[in-house]
C-alpha cells in the first residue's frame, strides 16, 4: 500500500504564508480528520498534498518517491481526490461523471471495460445514486452533486482518497453513510483523510486527528487527545464542556 506523506511543507499564496511548515501523513487503513479554523490552510494542505498546489519549501512524498516524479496517470490511480466546490458546466449526467473517474486506468479513447463498468456501478451502489446516475447533473439536487463526486473519486479504484467537505449538503442519513463508507474502505486497506468542520461527525470514527492552526499543525493524535478541551480552546477559542439537555443528540443509522 502507498503512503502520503507531506513534510514542513510551506505555501504562500501573494502575501499570506497559508502553510508555515505544517507536516501531515496519510497510511493505509487511516481514517484521518483533518480540522481547524475556516482559512487554516486545510483545503490547501489537500492540495498539496495531492500535487496540485506549488510550495515554497517541504516535500511531499507518495509511495516514497517525491510527488511531481508520478506521471498523473500513475499519481490518479493512487490518490482520488473529492474538492470542496463543485462544477458541473456541461449536461453530464451522473453516471458519465462518475466514468471520469476511469480515465486513470483507461487509453485515450478506450471504450469502457467490463471493469470500469463494474467500478462505476459499485461506486454509485456506494453513495446510494443509482436512482439518480442518468439524469443530468444540473437537474441534481446539492446533496445528490456530492454523491456523485464522491462516487466518482470512488470509481477509481485508488488506495488513498482526500475528501474536502464531502458531507456538505448531505442530509443526516446519507452523512452517517458517508462515514460509515469510509470506515469500511479503511477496514479494507483505503487511506482516508477528511478535511472537515463536523467534528461530532467524524471524530467519534477517525483513527487520528490532525488540527491545523494558523498553517501549523497543533496536534496529529487520537481524537480524544487532539480534541482535549484545551487544544480547542487554542485552535478554535471555544470551550468543551459535556453536553446538557437533550443536545448533542446521537445518531446512528437504522439496523
């Protein structure tokens, strides 16, 4: 299995130092909730993770070999990435999206396989979009657009996914099976690293935490340590107290 790992990576973007020398890995079998502040850097972090963003300093390494030596066919087969924004300009339907997500494993050109096609249904059975895959995405709901974003980074098949936000717009039932998803593809040797502000969500079901403050990273532990109620009154000046009343309520999918 491939690791991910980016080391003191540095980025700036025009005058503000986004990243300052933040350090983040990724290992097979990892559900990794990566948190902070809105502007912390996370989106950032991803990319950079991914090979898409240019840094000033650190390295990012995948498999051990430095990121921009993978050829981006070689890089797609490995990580999949879901990003936080959306766009859909064209009258794709759902299931021609989640097909992109082949492109790695296929010639340009090449008709789909028996296996893409077996890809392609598996992932849209895993998001629960089958009753949706052939209508045009523009006629889709938000929620449904994620679905088949994340459906689509499912398609192809690779060892490591980076999610930025996949449950935004998701309704309840569909956030816990998105969690729920994920902790499976982990039990089967998947990496996951989640970039996300639901922490009540993800954090009862990752393995490590990564908190990102102000471009550093203030903690790479288990939740209940990365979580300790004085690190989030460090990273996001709030206080964590037990709950009171009837809230946080605890959700769980129906058996």
């Amino acid at each position: 299995m491939t690791d991910l790992v980016g080391s003191e990576l540095v980025v700036q973007l025009g005058a503000r130092r986004v990243l300052a020398g933040a350090s983040c890995a990724l290992r097979a079998g990892e559900l990794v909730l990566l948190a902070g502040r809105n502007g912390a850097g996370k989106s950032t972090l991803l990319r950079t993770l991914l090979g898409a963003q240019r840094i000033a300093g650190g390295a990012v390494q995948l498999g051990g070999k430095p990121i921009g030596g993978w050829r981006g066919d070689e890089r797609a087969r490995q990580v999949a990435f879901v990003p936080q924004a959306i766009e859909t300009p064209f009258e794709f339907t759902g299931r021609e999206l989640v097909a992109m997500g082949r492109h790695p494993h296929r010639g340009q050109r090449a008709p789909l396989s028996a296996d893409d096609r077996a890809a392609i249904a598996q992932a849209l059975r895993d998001v629960d979009a089958e009753a949706f895959a052939d209508r045009p995405v523009t006629t889709l709901s938000g929620g449904e657009q994620r679905r088949i974003a994340v459906a689509r980074a499912l398609a192809t098949q690779a060892p490591l996914l980076l999610l930025d936000e996949p449950t935004n717009c998701l309704d309840l039932e569909h956030a816990l099976q998105l969690v729920a998803l994920l902790r499976r593809l982990c039990a089967q040797g998947r990496g996951c690293l989640v970039a996300s502000h639901d922490l009540n969500l993800f954090a009862p079901a990752a393995d490590r935490v990564v908190l990102l403050h102000e471009g550093r990273v203030a903690a790479d532990a288990p939740p209940e340590q990365a979580l300790a109620p004085a690190l989030l009154r460090a990273v996001f000046g709030v206080d964590c107290r037990p709950a009171t009343g009837g809230f946080p309520l605890a959700f769980r999918l129906v058996d």
